[in-house]
C-alpha cells in the first residue's frame, strides 16, 4: 500500500475519522495497532508472523532483563534473534551464492541449495527499531513498557513502519504513552510535508527514474556525457524518492499528534563527508553510531581505533543495505573516503580557508560517484559506468532538460534556505506559493508511478 496511491487515500480515510473519535480513549492504542498491522499485512499477510516474531522477542527480552539479573543473557538472545531474522531472510541467498561460487573457483561442484526467499518489506526498518527498545532498556535509558499492544504498535505505526525514520523507544514509545493533541498548526504543516514529499516522489523521482533507468540498462549506448547524467539523475532520483517518504510519513504522523524525526537536511548542500552523513538519512546514521561505533569503542582509544571503528561501521552500513557486493562496495568506498578525510575536515584550514561553495561540490562528486556502486546491478556494470565516463566518448546524452532545470530550481532553493535569505523564504505568502506550484506540478503530470527505492532494503 503505497502513500501516493488511491488505495492508501480509501485507507486513511476510513482510518483518520476513528482515529479523531478514539483519540481521548482507551480504543486509541488498539485501532493504530490493527490499522498499522492491516497496513503491513496488505502487502502479504505472512509479513505479519516476522514483525509479531521481532516485536515479541525484544518485549520477552526486556521483560526478562527486568524480572531477573541475566540482563546480558536477555539481551544476547535479543540481538542474535533479530540479527538472525533479518540474516536468513535478507542474506541467505547471497552466502550461499557466493559460497557456491568459491567452491567453483576452487574445483568442487557447488553443495549449498540457494533460497528462494522473498525479502520482506521493510525488515530492516522494524529489526532495527525493535533493537532500540532492548539496547536502552538494557543501558538504563528507557523504562520497560508493560503493555505489549502500545509496544507492538510502536514497532509497527503504518507511517514510517516500512522506510523509516528508524524511530528510538525513547522518541516514538513515549509519546504512545500520552493522550496526542492535535492543533491546526498540526493539521496544517502535517498536509503541507505530505504535499513537498508526494512532489518529491511522484514529480520528481518518478521522472527521474525514467532516465536513470534508461541508461543504466544499458550504458554502453550512452557517451561519458550521458553516463555521468544518468548518474547525476540518479543522485537525485535516490534523495527525493527517499525523503518524500519520510516527509510523508512525517506529514501522516503529524495528523495523527506525533512527531517523527527529521531525516533528510539538505544532505546535498555538505561540506565534509561527516557532516553528509549527518544531514542524510540522520535517523539510520545516528542508530549506527549509538548501536554500532560507539560500542565498538568510538573514538576513546586513539586515532586508529577510531579510524578503524569508523571504517567498520561504514563497512557494516553499506552491508545493511542490501545483499549484494555492490552495495559492500559502496559503503567500503564511503568509509574510505570518511576515514581519509576526518583530520582534514577538523584543519583549520579546510574550515577556515577553503570556500565553502568548494567543499561543497566536491563532496556532492565524490557522493555523486560512488552512488554508481549503488545503482549498478554488478560490480562489472559499475565499472563499465565508471570508465565510460572517463573514457570522454562521445554518444547520446537524450538528458531531460526540464526535469533537469527543476532539480537545479530546488538545489538554489536549498542554498538560500541555508543563507541570509532564509527568513524570506519562511514567510507564509512565499510557502503557501510554493506548495500551491507543487499542487500543479502535480496535476500536470508525473513519470511513471514506481515503489520507493528503499522497500527493497
């Protein structure tokens, strides 16, 4: 059930009334729980048996961890249940896969039957939130909640339960606690997200997509010009597919009195690769390094632990995003870049004397780049993609050129929105403008309607 679809607005709609009338009621909790499981259950009512197992393994765990004195032990069957869950049905086929091939290298005929398993949607987004509960119950952070509906509804709330924004227990759980309020400021910014992230997807990454696939599919039709386009497109098409999501989720949840956390912050204006990977995706980053770099011991035992710890999670990062080396390749390329580049962005130097628009531009490049890994279906394609653009071959270029000037028109509205001109584009007349020119944007037209690129992790 997609949010820019008809069957979600017949979905919503039958929900979002209730939801008013239940609101100030004991009813609340146990509606969002069955709209949210009818939600996840519309793509394939199985789904539904993985999130249930997830959710009841970290609320045993903790319930565990409470009631006796083994909170370690609890807390090791919770992880390697949910790392074990998400390992079977996300990288079974790819170990065995490769395991095969390795017996081919050396030889010996492949024994290993490959999987046929279908990836759940968004198993990686509800693993991981699920997590947050039993690691800051265990860390002392968070309360245990006893009730095991508004535990399970906090797992699973239909906004952001397929794509995120990975919520934490101490953010999402705590305000289940309370009775939502719900004001016109609420109502008015929750429409106004929803409208700039169905833009984002439907006008921007939709279309987008039709030329990123084009030349992806086959790149050797393409000259360097065309290649490094399509790549460009694609840089775009990925930013505005994945933060219309969330904004949506985010203008959903607004509705309905809550607030989820911003995920996306104009990551293509960075001007450090630190500061891209705190302004993208901010809700994944951020659960790596509080679950992942900061227990392996961040940044307290010296330059190469740090540096080391940082390059594993990176590492871990790009592996959590898909079986494929593709994407291990990508995160490598990051963490590479990452580990190089931390002193220097900390130089007085780089601060203080290198102009920002420069800073900025070359890491937009280097991120532009390496999302090649990520598109490309093999590491081969990759690299076919790669030299062909600097091979400087002539060919086709067939570049969209007004969907082209529009993701330049956004990208200048995002530099001023971080310049002096900011409180002029904060002004009600110049929002309420723009979102009435997305409006038509919207009604004009659109590419073709696709699912989000992130369902697939």
């Amino acid at each position: 059930m997609l949010f820019h679809t008809w069957l979600f607005v017949v979905f919503f709609c039958i929900f979002y009334p209730v939801y008013l009338l239940v609101r100030n009621t004991k009813f609340r909790i146990p509606w969002l729980f069955i709209a949210s499981y009818f939600f996840y259950g519309s793509w394939n009512p199985l789904y539904l048996l993985l999130i249930l197992a997830s959710t009841s393994a970290d609320f045993i765990a903790v319930l565990g961890m409470s009631r006796t004195g083994y909170k370690k032990l609890f807390l090791t069957l919770s992880i390697v249940f949910n790392l074990g869950l998400l390992g079977f049905f996300k990288y079974a086929g790819f170990i065995t896969r490769n395991l095969n091939a390795l017996l081919l290298a050396l030889g010996v005929s492949p024994i290993f039957p490959e999987p046929d398993i279908l990836l759940p949607v968004g198993i990686s987004f509800f693993v991981f939130q699920s997590m947050t509960y039993s690691i800051d119950f265990y860390r002392g952070k968070i309360p245990r909640e006893p009730n095991f509906i508004r535990y399970a509804t906090f797992v699973s709330l239909f906004p952001q339960l397929v794509a995120g924004p990975i919520e934490r227990a101490s953010n999402l759980l705590a305000q289940l606690r309370t009775i939502p309020s719900i004001t016109k400021q609420d109502i008015g910014d929750g429409l106004s997200l929803f409208i700039v992230g169905l833009f984002k997807k439907v006008v921007m990454a939709d279309y987008l997509a039709l030329y990123a696939d084009r030349v992806y599919a086959a790149p050797q039709n393409y000259g360097s010009l065309g290649l490094f386009l399509g790549t460009f497109a694609f840089g775009w098409q990925i930013y505005f597919d994945f933060c219309g999501y969330t904004d949506m989720a985010r203008g959903i949840g607004r509705l309905m009195g809550y607030r989820l956390m911003l995920n996306f912050n104009n990551p293509y204006l960075a001007d450090g690769l630190g500061d891209f990977w705190r302004r993208w995706h901010i809700s994944l980053s951020t659960w790596f390094k509080d679950y992942v770099y900061i227990p392996l011991g961040g940044n307290k035992y010296g330059k190469f632990r740090t540096h080391l710890n940082m390059f594993l999670t990176m590492l871990i990062s790009g592996v959590w995003h898909g079986a494929n080396w593709t994407f291990i390749t990508w995160g490598a390329l990051h963490a590479i870049g990452r580990v190089l580049t931390r002193e220097l962005e900390q130089t007085t130097i780089y601060r203080d004397k290198v102009p920002k628009i420069a800073k900025q531009l070359l890491v937009f490049i280097f991120v532009t780049f390496t999302w090649i890994f990520f598109r490309a279906q093999t590491i081969r394609q990759a690299w076919e993609i790669l030299s062909g653009i600097f091979e400087f071959r002539p060919g086709p270029v067939e570049c969209p050129i007004i969907m082209m000037g529009l993701v330049l028109a956004i990208w200048a509205y995002q530099f001023m929105y971080e310049s002096r001109f900011r409180p002029f584009l904060a002004l009600t007349p110049v929002r309420v403008a723009l979102v009435i020119l997305m409006t038509i944007l919207l009604a004009i037209g659109a590419g073709s309607s696709q699912p989000f690129i992130y369902f697939q992790f």
